[in-house]
C-alpha cells in the first residue's frame, strides 16, 4: 500500500487541532508519536500544527508540553516563525497552572536573538502578582531593540492591563500603550509626509498599504498626509483616490481636521484638465456645517481652484472668497495675490488686466513683496490683453523685478516673450531673440515653454514669418534633446504657412509628417494651418497636375484630421473652401466637392449668421464662379 509521509501527519494533527467541539490534543500527540516511530521527521508545520492543538485544548493546558515541543524544534535547528513564537506564548499564557510568565519573556529574548519581527500580532501573556512590571520590561525591551509592536499588539496590552490591574496603575498603562501607537502613527505621518513633498504619491501609498498590512489603525493624521501626497504627486493630482479616502476616513469614524480638508481641496485644485472648484467649494461648506474654521491655506487653496478652473477663471467667486476672508481677519499673503491676479488675467476671453495692476499696487502697499510667480501671473495677464497684448506694460514690469532684485525665471521668461508674440499688429521678434539671449547669459535653464514662445514670435512676425530662424531654433532644441510638443509643430507649421513671399508647403508637410512619425498627435489648430500652407502657395510657375496634387493633399490631410476624431472649424471648412477657390483645375468634379464641403459644414454646426461664415461664403462663391468659368472655357 501507500506510506505515510510527514504531509499526511501534518493534515491529521491539523485536523485535531481543528476537530469539531474542541481541539483534540491528547490524539494529535498520538499521531506526533507514531510518525517519529515510523522514523519520518517532523516539520516546522508539524510542529506549529501541535503547538496549536495545545493552545487551543479546552480546560487549559500544562504550558511544559508547548515548552518542550518548541525546545526540541530548536535542538534540531529548525527555525521558527514569528506565528510559532505567538503559539508557544500563547500556550504558556494559557496554561492550567497560572501565567508563566517570565518563561515567556525567555521566548521573547529568543525571538530577538533570532531576528523575528512582531510584524503579526502576538498573544501577550497577562499575570497574577508583579505582571505589570514584567510586562513594561517587555514592551521596552521591544522598544530598545527595534521590534515595532503593530496596533493589535498594543490593545492587547491594553486589555490585558485592564483585566489585571488596578485603576491607577491602569491609567499609567494606558499612557505607555497610547505613547506607542502614537510613536508608530508618528513615524508613518512623518514618511508619508517625505513621499509627498518628493512628488512621490505611489511611495505614499505604498507607505499606507504597509501600515495595514501590520495592522496598525490609521490615524486622521495619516489620512491627511496621504491625501496631500497623492494631490501633488508629480504624476498629476490623484483627486479621484483623494475624495475614496476622505470617504473611507469618515467611515471608520474619524473626523477631518482642517488639514484634512486642505488636502482634499488642494488635491481638487490641482485636477489636470482643470479644477473641481464646484467640488472644492463643496468640500469648503462640509468643513464649516462641521463648526471647523478654515485658515489661510484653505483660502489660498480655494482662490487657487477659481483660477485654474477649465474654460477659464471663476474670478467672481474668487474675489468673494477674499473679502470673506478679509472679513474673518485672515491677512491674504504673496500666495494669495499672485492667484487672485493669475484668475483676473484667466477670465475667458476677456483678461481683466487693468485689474491685475491695481491689485499688485495694493498688495505692495499692504507690504506683501512679491515673488517671481507674482510677476509671471501679471506679465501673463498682460499677455492675455484683448485686442492684442499690453508688451509695453509687461516690459515696464520686467524692469520692475529686476530693480527689486527678484530673479527672473524660465517662467518669466516664456510668459515675457508669449507677450512679445502677441503685439497688435505683429510680433516684437527682435525683443524676443535679445530676451532669449539675455536668458542663455544668466544661465536659466531653457525648457520647451520658453522655446514654444519663441517660435511663435517667429511664427506671427510682421510682413510675414521668420522661417529661417524659426528653423534654427528648431534645430538647437533638437540639439539639446527638448522633446518639441503639439504646440511646437504648430508654431512650426504656421511659420511656414506665413513666410514671406509665398507659403512653405512642401517644409511644413515635412513637419507635419515628422510630428506624426514621433506621435505627437496633430490638433484642430495644426491641421488647419498645415491646410492652410497648401491654400497660400503661390500659383506661378505652378503646373495643372501640380495643383490637383495639392488640392489631394488638403483634402487627405482634413479626411486624416477627421478620422482621428478632431472635430473641424468653421476657420478650417474656410482654409479648405479657399483652396479650391485658389486651384483652378478640376471642372465639375472640384465644383461638387466644394458644395459637399460646405454641406457637412452646416450638418456639423455651423451658422451662416456668425461672423467667420461670411469668409466662407466669399470662398464659396469665388470657388464656384472660378469653377464655372474653367468649365465654360
């Protein structure tokens, strides 16, 4: 027949430990000893199995026999686990006979000789006479030599001190266990708290798993730092796993704390895409229905929401909250400012930078200095000047900071030369180059913003692009490993659309293709100016067969724009119409697609009454009387 071998006694004594109406120890020492008579040896399971057989056993139990089973584990050099160390501890806890208690503590001396961690709870002996002090030795000497007891450990403790001990001595242990707890919940407030500051919100939440894996409670504390780590996480504000956590915090029955609050409202503040401010100012009436006062930082954060909200700033509500703030007598601060003029140069379409003037004065009149994000927001607002930017002003304020002694950044420099782009009647592309210059000389890192501004100067200058030197500020980015973004291509693209003396299709097609080739994915605004270069290429000197190539070419590039799901504007449908209008060739044929062009314009939501609609018109009626002419001819 089949033999036996040490699984098979494993799962019989396993099956005593576990018999129904109590552990059946007295026969699972039996199978112990037959199994050595066979001469099959023991395993560490065997053991534990046993060990917990007598643990278990009803009407309490000589604690030698777990002593001597786990001695003889030792004599043969087998290594214990911490579960093991728990069961023999646990055993001698309950014996018949009393507490063994400084037996216990010769095992705990063993388990930190041997390097085991109480990284799972144990079950902590209490005693009659003189346990408090045996068990204050322990828990310090747990203490000194590292061990950290987990939260399940420490209300053991607890329980036992209270079961045993008198109320004035319990009220002194109950201070030792709360030091501990406090002490682990402490050194994990403090790393996630470090993850956070790093941008690092997965080490944050790594640091947490780890806390309930050892069982120890998270505290408010916790809770918060954890959700201010994964708001600034460089990867990008984790707001959806920061409202999972406040609502799991509220569910174990801990009450947010301001900076709780501030966590979850910056984290909303900070959303990609946009701010969650109508959130975020749900958040805020959460916080004051619970009678909690919001500070500075709750302000800051809010004022902040309002200004990177999506479609552009909410500056109503965001001067609301000043004066409220102002009211409750919290003084605003460099922060504070610098986004309330950051939300007044974000209004949608309309920058309210005359405002943002007024306000930078108050604010140094109140003797708040401002920082360089200061003068980036002013400079910005200045940049968004409807009817063109406010450069003058934004060069008035450039001077300014210096003067100051406040050192310009990348920053200051990108929102500077944006503002030099967008001068009423065409750029200050000179200003540009001696600002970049001026840029390289102080030794600021150049990042793609300060690049992407420049080549707009290039792309928008006067009497048509600087091409060629758009081109070489190309060529060094490529040379200093700037990995160019959808906005680089289309700056690119426009500037050889707009070149002077006739547009560089064939260029701009070669950058449309690399941008392709490299995946950065064209938008709206490439497509049309990438149509846009083939509408402006001169026709002199330009055969039939080369203009039907051409208008193939436009008319694949708005099928490709289509297909890849970018909706077209009414600007493209225009771009497009034009080029038929400027390409001859064709007869009939090149007519009817003009008129379907048209069609799924006003099928995908145009209207003839807005104003851009009149440009298509004139298109129309030129491409079809051009048509007709060709045709009759």
């Amino acid at each position: 027949g089949v033999s036996p071998d040490v699984c098979t006694y494993n799962s019989l004594i396993s099956a005593m430990e576990n018999a129904a109406g109590g552990s059946q120890w007295e026969k699972a020492f039996e199978l112990f000893e037959e199994m050595v008579q066979r001469g099959i040896e023991p395993s560490v399971t065997t053991y534990k199995s046993l060990i917990s057989a007598i643990e278990n056993a009803g009407g309490g139990q000589e604690w030698y026999q777990p002593r001597e089973l786990f001695e003889e584990m030792i004599r043969k050099g087998m290594k214990p686990s911490v579960v093991t160390f728990g069961w023999i501890i646990g055993a001698i806890e309950k014996a018949a006979v009393g507490s063994q208690w400084s037996r216990a503590l010769q095992r705990f001396d063993r388990m930190v000789r041997r390097g085991v961690s109480f990284g799972s709870p144990i079950n902590t002996p209490g005693g009659k006479a003189g346990s408090r002090e045996r068990a204050l030795d322990l828990f310090q000497k747990m203490q000194e030599t590292g061990v950290e007891p987990d939260m399940k450990t420490m209300k053991t403790l607890q329980s036992v001190i209270e079961k045993k001990e008198a109320e004035s001595r319990r009220r002194e242990w109950v201070t030792v266990v709360e030091r501990g707890t406090s002490e682990s919940l402490k050194k994990y407030v403090e790393q996630i708290s470090e993850a956070g500051v790093g941008g690092t919100g997965r080490q944050a939440e790594k640091l947490f798993l780890e806390m309930q894996q050892k069982r120890i409670e998270p505290s408010e504390a916790v809770y918060s730092a954890l959700m201010s780590a994964l708001g600034n996480s460089q990867e990008g504000s984790r707001w959806k796993r920061v409202l999972q956590l406040f609502e799991e915090m509220v569910r174990r029955g801990l009450r947010p704390s301001v900076s709780t609050y501030n966590s979850v409202i910056i984290a909303l503040q900070k959303a990609r895409g946009g701010s969650r401010w109508e959130k975020a100012l749900e958040m805020f009436g959460d916080m004051e229905r619970r009678g909690l006062q919001p500070d500075l930082i709750t302000y800051n954060a809010l004022i902040s929401a309002m200004e990177n909200a999506a479609g552009g700033s909410r500056l109503e509500k965001a001067l609301v909250l000043f004066d409220q703030m102002m009211r409750r007598g919290l003084m605003p601060d460099a922060m504070t400012y610098t986004s309330l003029i950051s939300a007044m140069g974000k209004v949608a379409g309309d920058s309210q930078w005359e405002k943002a003037l007024v306000l930078f004065e108050k604010m140094k009149e109140k003797g708040v200095i401002p920082h360089v994000g200061t003068y980036n927001s002013l400079i910005e607002a200045l940049q968004r000047a409807p009817g063109g930017s406010q450069w003058g002003k934004a060069l008035q304020i450039f001077e300014k900071m210096l003067r100051a002694g406040v050192e310009p950044d990348a920053g200051t420099y990108s929102a500077l030369i944006e503002t030099l782009a967008g001068a009423d009647g065409g750029s200050q592309w000179e200003r540009s180059l001696v600002l970049f210059e001026d840029l390289k000389r102080k030794g600021v890192a150049v990042d793609l913003k300060v690049y992407n501004a420049l080549l707009c100067a290039m792309e928008r200058a006067a009497e048509g692009s600087r091409w060629e030197r758009a081109e070489e500020i190309f060529a060094e980015m490529q040379r200093k490993s700037v990995q160019a973004d959808t906005a680089t291509y289309a700056a690119m693209i426009g500037a050889m659309a707009k070149a002077a003396g006739g547009s560089q299709w064939e260029r701009a097609l070669e950058l449309f293709e690399h941008m392709v080739r490299r995946g950065v994915e064209p938008d709206k605004r490439t497509h049309r100016l990438m149509i846009s270069a083939i509408a402006k290429a001169k026709a002199k000197g330009t055969t039939e067969t080369e203009e039907e190539g051409e208008e193939e070419r436009a008319l694949e590039l708005f099928d490709e724009m289509v297909r890849r799901g970018v909706e077209p504007c009414k600007i493209t449908y225009s771009v497009l119409i034009r080029v038929m209008e400027n390409k001859s060739a064709g007869g009939n044929r090149r007519w009817e697609e003009t008129v379907e062009l048209f069609e799924e314009m006003k099928r995908r939501g145009g209207s003839s009454s807005e104003g851009s609609d009149v440009i298509t018109y004139t298109s129309l009626s030129r491409s079809l009387i051009s048509t007709l002419l060709s045709a009759l001819s």
